[in-house]
C-alpha cells in the first residue's frame, strides 16, 4: 500500500490515547476550504451537488488560523469544495499558518496562480497536489469544464513552481492528481511522462469514487485489465525523483469492518460557511455539523455538546457500509477499529 492510500496515524500515539479516554484538545490535521467558488467545475466533482457557493469574509481565516495553532493543530490543508486560490486570503494564511509552526499544504487546479506566488509557495508549503484531470488542451476543457487556455496556464505554472523550488532549495512536494474516468483514461500514461519531464515528484491516478450525491455517471467501468496494464506502464516511468502511482482497486468496495468512525475527531473539515465537520462525506446532513467558527471559537465548538452530538450522530445513526467507497477518515477507522477491537488473539502475548 503506497502513502497516499494509507495513514499516519500510527506516529500519533499520545492523541490516540487522548482520544480513547475523551480527551483530545485539538484535530492533528485541519482542512480549510476558503471558498466554495470553483473557476472550473470538473465533471466528476463530489461538491458539485453543493452549488458552489460561499466563502470566509476577509481576515477570518487569518484569525482562524491563529486559533488552529494556538490549541495544537499540527498541519492545515488549504482545499475544500471550490479553488482556494480564489479567495483573497488564501496566499497569506499559507505564509501565516507556517509561521505559527504549522505544516501547511494546498490542493489546486492551479489555473490561477500568479508570478508573485511562486517564492512564497515554495518557502512556505510542505506539499502541493495539482488536480490535473486531462491528457490535452481539448480533454481539459471538456473534464475540467472550462476554457482550453487554462492547460497551458497550469503547465506553466508548474514549470515556474519547480524552477522556484529548485533556485530556492526547497523541500516542497510537488504532486499531480488525476481522477480516472473513462473521458480521460487514454491520456493517464502520457500525461504521467509530461509530468515527469515537468519535474514534479509524483502523479497518482486516482479512480472515482461514486458518492450518494455526485451528479456525475460513469459511463464505462475501466476494466481491471486497463489497470493492471497502465500499472506495469507507470512502472516503467519511475525513478529515484518521479514516482507514478496507480492508486489501488482494493479500495473500491464500500464494505467496513468497523461500526464506529475512531478517526473522526483528527481531521476536521472547516468548509466556506464556516461550518465545522469531521465527516466529509455527509456534508449534506446538518445534523453531522459540529459548530460553526463565524458563531463561535473553534475551542468553543471542540468543547461544545453539539460537537458531540455530531459525532454520536454519525457513529449511531449512519450505515457505515452505505458510504463512500474510500472516505478521508477510512484508513484510520480501520488502524483505530483494530486497536480497539483486536481480530487475533492473545494480544498480551507480545
Ligand atoms: S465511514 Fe462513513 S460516516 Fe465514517 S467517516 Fe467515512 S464517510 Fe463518514
């Protein structure tokens, strides 16, 4: 299992232990979505049944990510349900996140980044993932759902990250997403050599995940034999600085072993409303919302009996197997279900 279908929460041990006895002070990591605006709006988007709508007004998530650091956080993600490049905001909270001894990372389509963002991005993140969708300018205006300059916008771009990255000596990552889709599988294997010779340390195709609410239908399930094909291609393509990764098909069946979701409260959702959630997924069920940071502090909502309404709701009343194949919080659930309920025996027998 590679890193990005995997967890880290193994290195957490004290905030598991917290978190078991009903203690945690903070999530370890916060993901903010400045604003539901997208200049794109790709066809397989899971947010597009939200409207893409909504954003934090000036200066608050500047303010809340002072909080954030304040009570222990320890890595936000710039993302969410629209390009968070688009808010105002977004470039100075990345270099005010990091002064406060956050670990900071964004997820972007990339079509809008400027000269002046470069250096600062460069300096300041820890990973940044282009959600890159298309293999030509055509296919990206059409899965992408926008104009076809926008692909030459995001190669040069790219380009103009790495060269800062490289003048810089930094330690960003760099990284580029592809949904799979049966629009777009043609051009998975070039796209992947195109950004290898762009310089970025890894492209993952990723398969879509169907999701209760998405509007997209897949018209064609990519077969296995596609898969094990473009695996063996992608193979090929890697060496000691680019790796190619065919995210794993096991991840595929929304079947759980685990009734209760432990991983809830150590990635938290913050979404352009200023609601809070732990549970991505079920963003349309108010009742799985744990406060929200335009009302009150995010310690206020942390300790609140909402917030615990919220996680009760979503551990009793949602049918965990009627979920998204691969949720954020998956990989975690499984690592936290098995501490907590161990499937072998004699554990004590060390
Ligand atoms: S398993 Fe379902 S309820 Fe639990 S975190 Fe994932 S999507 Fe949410």
């Amino acid at each position: 299992m590679n890193l990005l279908d995997g967890h880290k929460i193994n290195y957490h041990t004290k905030e598991i232990s917290d978190m078991f006895e009903g203690r945690l002070e903070a999530p370890i990591y916060v993901e903010i979505s400045p604003t539901g605006i997208c200049n794109h709006k790709c066809l397989f988007c899971h947010y597009n049944y939200l409207g893409h709508e909504g954003k934090f007004k000036k200066g608050k998530i500047l303010e809340l990510v002072r909080e954030l650091a304040e009570i222990g956080v320890k890595s936000v993600v710039f993302a969410g349900n629209g390009e968070p490049t688009l808010h105002v905001d977004t470039i100075e909270a990345i270099q005010l996140a990091k002064s406060l001894g956050l670990d900071v990372a964004m997820s972007t389509n990339g079509a809008l980044l400027k000269e002046e963002h470069f250096d600062i991005l460069a300096k300041n993140l820890t990973w940044i993932r282009f959600s890159f969708n298309a293999g030509s300018e055509e296919n990206y205006a059409h899965v992408h759902q926008t104009k076809s300059d926008d692909w030459h916008k995001v190669i040069e771009n790219i380009k103009k990250l790495k060269e800062a990255k490289t003048r810089l000596k930094s330690d960003i990552t760099i990284g580029s997403q592809f949904v799979l889709i049966p629009e777009n599988k043609e051009y998975a294997l070039e796209h992947g050599q195109r950004l290898k010779d762009l310089g970025v340390d890894y492209f993952s195709v990723k398969h879509f995940y169907d999701h209760s609410h998405n509007e997209f239908e897949v018209k064609e399930v990519i077969s296995e034999e596609f898969i094990e094909s473009l695996s063996k291609e992608a193979e090929k393509l890697n060496s000691d600085n680019f790796n190619f990764l065919v995210r794993s098909t096991k991840n595929l069946s929304s079947k759980r072993v685990y009734t209760k979701c432990y991983g809830l409260e150590f990635i938290v959702f913050i979404d352009e409303n200023g609601d809070v959630y732990s549970c991505f997924s079920h963003q349309y069920d108010k009742k799985t919302i744990m406060g929200n940071v335009f009302q009150n502090s995010f310690k206020e909502i942390w300790a609140s009996v909402k917030k615990q309404e919220s996680l009760n709701h979503i551990n009793d009343c949602i049918e965990k197997n009627s979920c998204q194949p691969n949720c954020r919080h998956h990989q975690i659930n499984n690592y936290l279900w098995e501490l907590k309920n161990p499937s072998i025996e004699h554990v004590n027998f060390i």
